[in-house]
C-alpha cells in the first residue's frame, strides 16, 4: 500500500498551465499584429493540449458530468476560443459552465441568471462598441 499525500495546489500540473495561459493573455492585447497571432496561436495550442490532457486523464470510463463541470475543463475551452476570437469576454465561459452547473442540478433560477448573462455579453458582442 502506498503512503502518498495530497498535492498543494501549486504542485499540479493545471495550476502550471493556467499560470501560463494567464501569462500569455497578457500579450494577446499587444497591437503588433503578426506577433500578437503567433502568441495567440501557440497559447491556443497550449489551451487545447491540456482539455485533452483533463479529459484523458481519467484511467479507462470517462464521467462526461463530472468532466463538464471541472473548472479546468472551462478554463482550458476559454483560453483556446479566446485565443481564436479575441472578441470573446473571458467571463463568457464562466457563465457557460454556470449554465452547465444549474441545467445538471436543476437549478431553474440559476438557468435563468446564467442565460440573461450569456445573452447580455452576446448582446454587446454582437451589436460591438458606441461610434
């Protein structure tokens, strides 16, 4: 039997990635417009690597509810869209997976919240900012 402790939260390999993923937004913002898609490409890359990696790495059955509502799962899906459409609000995903939450538990005033949310950052998306 092995005597194996928990990890801190510092020691997983999630929390390395998101650090990177955050240090990497920092120069999607940049203007230089070549250099500012090839950070974007290789931080979307990064991002989709590691939703595979969260995804796989449950040993033989995968428990789609669980995955789903994994942060990491959320945060990995956010940064890879991010990276591919900058228009994006980063906060877009933490509604989704509000959404996700409150639709599994039944949560009828949860769902409502989050699809106003969803709707109103779509909104201004789409409709962009006052000439």
């Amino acid at each position: 039997m092995e005597n194996t402790a928990p990890l801190k939260f510092w020691q997983g390999t999630n929390f390395w990635i998101a650090i990177f993923l955050a240090f990497g937004g920092l120069f999607i913002g940049f203007p230089e417009g070549e250099a500012r898609n090839i950070v974007s490409a290789i931080f979307g890359l990064i991002a989709t690597a590691g939703l595979f990696r969260e995804k796989l790495k449950a040993a033989a059955k995968v428990d789609w509810k669980d995955w789903i509502r994994s942060p990491n799962t959320w945060n990995y899906i956010g940064a890879a869209v991010v990276a591919i459409v900058p228009a994006i609000p980063g906060d877009f995903f933490l509604r989704l997976r509000d959404l996700i939450d409150a639709i599994l538990g039944g949560n009828w005033q949860g769902i409502v919240t989050a699809l106003f949310s969803i709707a109103t950052m779509l909104y201004f998306i789409i409709k962009g900012p006052k000439r």
